[in-house]
C-alpha cells in the first residue's frame, strides 16, 4: 500500500523539486540534480542518481515513486520496423512503433490506452479509452524508441508522430506537456519541426492549438470530404462536421501558416470514386495542403478493403492536377500488426 501514498516524482515542476529540498533542509540546486536525471538522463530508479548522496536518494525513495514504462515485449519486422508493447506503472498497455527509412527513423506514439473516438477501420478504436497517458509516459515511449533507434540502426530518433493509439487532441494537456520536454533543451532536444500530431479531427481543439501557437505540424485523419460518407466511417463526424473542420482549419493556417497533411484511406466501394477525389479537392483549396495516401491494413472483418490501384491513381492524378501535392505511403510492420490503424495489443 506504500506506493498509493508516494507522488510521482515526474508530475512536478522543477520549481516544484527546488521548493521540495528547501523544506526538507537542502540546497535549492538539489532540485536541479534530480530534475535532470529525470528527464535529460531518463533515469528509472533513484538508485542510478549516483551524484546524489545515499541518504538524499533514501529520501526520495520514501517520498517519491518514478512511474516509468517497462518494454513487455518488442516484435521486428521483416522490414525493420519494431513495435513495442508498453507496460504502464498500473499494468494496462500500450503500443508504439519505430517506422526506419534509409534517411531517418520515426517513433509512432501512443497518447491514450484505447480511444476516445469510435472510426470502424482502426482496430484501436475497438478498445474502449481506459485512460489518458500522462506526458512522462508518453516521454518514456519517446526515450524508448530513441534507444532502440541507436541500438538497431546507429543513429538517434529523427521525429516523432502522434499516430499510435488514442486521439491526442482528447488529451491535449498531457500531449502539450511531453511535446515541451520532448522539445527543451533540459529534455531531448528534439526540434518541434520534427513532431506531427495527427487528429482526427476536434475542431475546438485545433483551434486552441492555433491560439498557443505550437510549433509542431499538424495531420488530419481525414479519409472522406463528403459528411455522409466520413459520418459512417468516422461516426463521431456527426458532431465534428466537416464544415467545422474545415473552418478550424482555416483558423489554424491563418494564425500558424503552417501546411496541413491530410491522411487518407482509399476503400473499394466507399470513397473510390472521381466524386470523392473532387470533393477531397474542393476541401483542400482553402490553404497549402499535402495529401498522405495511406495504404489500407485490415483489420480482419471484411467490411473494409484496399481499393484497386487504378483508384489510388486516379486520385494521384486529379490531385497534382490541381497542384495538389500527393505522396503514397506503402504501410511498415503489417507482419506485425504495427501499421497504421492495427494497434490494439494483439502482441
């Protein structure tokens, strides 16, 4: 029961660690210590602060717990991806995935265990949102992958996407709060240029996104511009319509004039057809835009399946027409269950 009335360490602020040594009779400075192993070195046990004196490391031992993640199982794929099955503090999991490429690696992370929304082709979608991650268990993932990175291709993570598990938009304070020690010089380092948070689309929530002026880029899981169709794919659509999407977009290129990707799924026989590539145009026009196709991976029932190639170009070609920029993103770690939309811990 002793754990229950420890804190996590990592829910405060540095001034908050400065302000603790104060009143237990110790150096201001102490605080800075612990502040870095904690985020610059990661540090898991109050053990490895080995600059620190036994007796303060005993101290924080009774007054503090480190919840950090554990790796339960890591999978390789064929194509050198990797996906790790996480094990949070209080034993519920999520995953994440690190996506090489000759130029750079990526870590795919997770924001919620399950998720908030209910889209019929993702597989996460089928585990109901447990909880929000808290941003150092969000950071963990990142310093995870990071390692692996090193280990396993001999260079440091390049960038990061928020397309694992959850709506990170749903968990928007967590989300800001590790982007900001993901970013600080005092954590990794790494440049928000580098950092893609993808939503499905909370109108409210891109904007407010606007308002704090962050600096990451922004995706939208699009994968229909016409609300019937996004509406019995992406049922939560009904209260989210694209109408407002697109106005919070706006508001979004207006105040960050940061272009905005779209993901896309094409489906046989839901969103293949000349109408749905021009209404995606028409949705585009109103700022710099780039269309990610993405390859379909099932997720076992049929319902959805890949459109035919002749689609895929179709839409490439309608798009470039209009200046559109397209790329066709070919799906990592299907063999493992790590690609887009199949996250639902089947490890």
């Amino acid at each position: 029961m002793d754990t229950v009335k420890k804190k996590d360490i990592r829910a405060l602020t540095k001034e908050q660690l400065r302000e603790f040594f104060v009143n237990n009779g110790d150096k201001a400075f102490r605080g800075n210590q612990v502040y870095e192993w904690l985020w610059q070195k990661a540090a898991h046990s109050f053990e490895a602060m080995t600059n620190i004196s036994k007796e303060t490391r005993d101290m924080l031992e009774s007054n503090f717990v480190i919840n950090h993640i554990k790796v339960d199982v890591m999978q390789r794929s064929n194509d050198g991806t990797i996906k790790n099955a996480v094990r949070l503090h209080d034993d519920l999991i999520v995953e994440s995935v690190l996506i090489p490429t000759k130029t750079r690696t990526t870590a795919c992370v997770s924001s919620q265990v399950g998720c908030s929304l209910d889209c019929k082709f993702c597989a996460t979608s089928r585990l109901k949102r447990m909880r929000n991650l808290n941003p150092d268990e969000i950071y963990d993932q990142v310093v995870a992958i990071d390692n692996e990175s090193r280990l396993y291709f001999n260079r440091p993570l390049s960038n990061i996407v928020f397309m694992g598990m959850g709506e990170p938009l749903m968990n928007y304070n967590n989300v800001l709060k590790a982007i900001d020690k993901i970013t600080s010089p005092e954590g990794l380092g790494m440049s928000p240029k580098r950092i893609v948070v993808s939503t499905s689309g909370v109108p409210k929530m891109i904007r407010k996104m606007a308002d704090d002026e962050v600096k990451f880029k922004l995706a939208v899981s699009l994968h229909s511009a016409v609300d019937e169709i996004r509406t019995s794919i992406m049922p939560f659509n009904a209260n989210f319509t694209l109408v407002d999407l697109r106005e919070s977009l706006q508001y979004w290129y207006s105040k960050t004039k940061s272009r905005i990707t779209y993901e896309y799924v094409v489906w046989k026989g839901i969103n293949d057809s000349q109408s749905d590539v021009n209404a995606l145009v028409d949705f585009c026009k109103f700022a710099p835009s780039k269309v990610n196709l993405i390859e379909y991976n099932p997720i076992d029932d049929g319902e959805f399946q890949q459109a035919s190639n002749e689609a895929i170009d179709m839409y490439v070609n309608t798009l470039e027409n209009h200046n559109i920029a397209v790329t066709v993103r070919r799906s990592r770690g299907k063999d493992i269950d790590a690609a887009c939309g199949q996250l639902a811990n089947k490890s």
